[in-house]
C-alpha cells in the first residue's frame, strides 16, 4: 500500500523532498502573481503635488552632500583658544 | 525654531561632525525638501547635490542675518530658489515672458482635474522629471513649492512674489500643464508596463 507509482519507492525522504519542491514551486508562482497583481494595480494621485510628495519621499538625499558639507562648515567656525591655553602655550 | 542660530551655536569644534551640531540638526530636517527641489527644478542629480551644499554653506555663513520673523523651511527655500534661478539664468530666461506658454496648454484637453494614474514606479521620477522639464521654470517652482505641506499658499506666495490668489490661479494651470505632458510621458514606456488610459 505504501508503494504509490510502480515501480518507485516512495521513502520518507523522497516524499519530503517532493513535498519541499512542490512548496517551493508553489510559492514561487505565488510571487510571480503577486508581483504581476502589483504591477496591474495602478497607483493614483489626486493632484500633481500628491505625485510630487511621493515621489519626494522616495528620493534620498546623497549622503555625500552632508560630509561635504561638514568639511565645509569646519573651518568657518574654529573657535578661539581659551585664554589658558594660550597662556599655557598649548 | 526661530531664534536666530547664531545666539545658541557658539562654534563648532574642529573636527566636530556636522551631525553634532544645532546646525546639523536644521540640515538633518530641512535637507530633503532643498535637495529635492534643487534636483526636480535644475533636472541633474550632480547639479543638485552641489545646489544642495551651496545652500547650506550659505544659510549658515548667513545664520547670524536669520531674524526668526519666517521659518527656516521658507528662509533656506529662498535661498535656494536664487541659487537655482542664478544657475538656470539664460538669455532666453531673462529677456522672453513666460505668459507666451499658456497658449500651448489651453487647447490641451482639460485633465488638471482627473487623476494620475501610474502603474510603473520604476521608471516614475524620469517621467516627473520629464514632466517638469517640459514646463515654464514659473510652474515647475510653484508645483515644487505648493508639493512641500510645509508651506501655506502664502507663504508660495511670498517666495514667488506674488499674491496667494496668483499663486492659485497659475496652480490651475500648472497642474493642467503637467498632467497632460505625464501622460505623454507614459507613451515613452514599455507596453507590457504601460498604465491605463488617465480617466
């Protein structure tokens, strides 16, 4: 009874590993309807300023900008020694 | 955040970052909206990223001239907009009127009150940028301005120098203007990725 197809013999093993396939398959199909579902559902924007916001948040800003920035800021402001260390000659 | 910054930073240390400053901190909030607009308006992420620098380096050489009487947010968008402007300044820009495009937009059928519909976001911010760059400099900046919530129509209003009333009037057609040229765009993407007809 436990010999499902003639001539295979259907080991725990084999059973899991179809099993395993079979999820895996499944699942992967799952993701290619979903990413179509996705790619059929438009997105609406009421306004051109809606688009504009979502499109804001969605665009980073180059980190680059603030180290240069802080290279920049640097210099401008260096403080005076204090009196002391003048005098202490550091 | 009105007191001037000037009164409260005494000095940033050397080798003190940019992030441990009250400075940074005005960066850390404001610098999406500027970095923003520089790139929507000026259309080249470099030229932005350098607009973006220049403006900061700017307010905060300036901090001590910030009286509080507008927000930070309005100060460093004007200083922002000059700097924009001054890098787009051509002859054509200085000496032809803007009024002459509204012609093209009145025969455009009227779909400044429908919906945008976008269906792809891989490809969005080249068609919004294609958009943009298709309209007067005037309507790219008021849609850019009037897209921040931060700011009131009177506040567009006094950035632009004009009236709030103004400001809604060329707002009707700036979107009109704009949602007819994204639609165009959507002709310039892949079938198989194409939107629905804009309702």
């Amino acid at each position: 009874m436990s010999r499902l197809i003639p001539g295979l013999e259907a080991s725990p093993n084999t059973i899991m590993k179809s099993q395993h396939k079979l999820n895996s398959q499944e699942s992967e199909q799952e993701s290619a309807v979903l990413r179509e579902i996705s790619k059929e559902t438009p997105m609406e924007f009421a306004t051109p300023e809606e688009l504009l916001r979502h499109d804001a948040l969605h665009t980073p800003v180059p980190p680059a900008i603030a180290h240069r920035l802080g290279e920049s800021v640097g210099p401008i402001a260096a403080p005076r020694r204090p009196w002391w260390r003048r005098w202490l000659g550091h | 955040m009105s007191e001037p910054l000037a009164e409260r930073e005494q000095s940033t240390e050397p080798g003190m970052t940019l992030a441990s400053t009250e400075f940074g901190d005005i960066y850390q909030e404001h610098s999406r909206a500027i970095y923003y607009l520089a790139l929507r308006f000026l259309g080249d992420p470099d030229k932005a990223e350098d607009a973006t620098h220049d403006v900061f380096l700017k307010a905060f050489r300036k901090r001590d001239q910030f009286r509080g009487d507008s927000s930070w947010r309005t100060w460093l968008y004007r200083i922002a907009i000059n700097h924009c402007r001054n890098l787009q300044q051509t002859w054509h820009e200085r000496h032809m009127l803007s009024n002459a495009d509204d012609a093209v937009w009145e025969n455009t059928a009227a779909r400044g009150d429908s919906p945008l519909r976008v269906l792809e976001t891989k490809e969005l911010g080249q068609r919004i940028q294609k958009s943009l760059d298709g309209l007067p400099a005037e309507y790219r900046l008021l849609l850019l301005l009037v897209a921040d919530e931060h700011l009131s129509y009177e506040q567009v209003a006094t950035l632009t120098d004009q009236t709030a009333d103004a400001v809604r009037g060329k707002l009707h057609r700036a979107r009109k203007a704009f949602a007819a040229l994204f639609e165009k765009t959507s002709g310039d993407v892949p079938a198989h990725t194409r939107s629905g007809s804009v309702s």
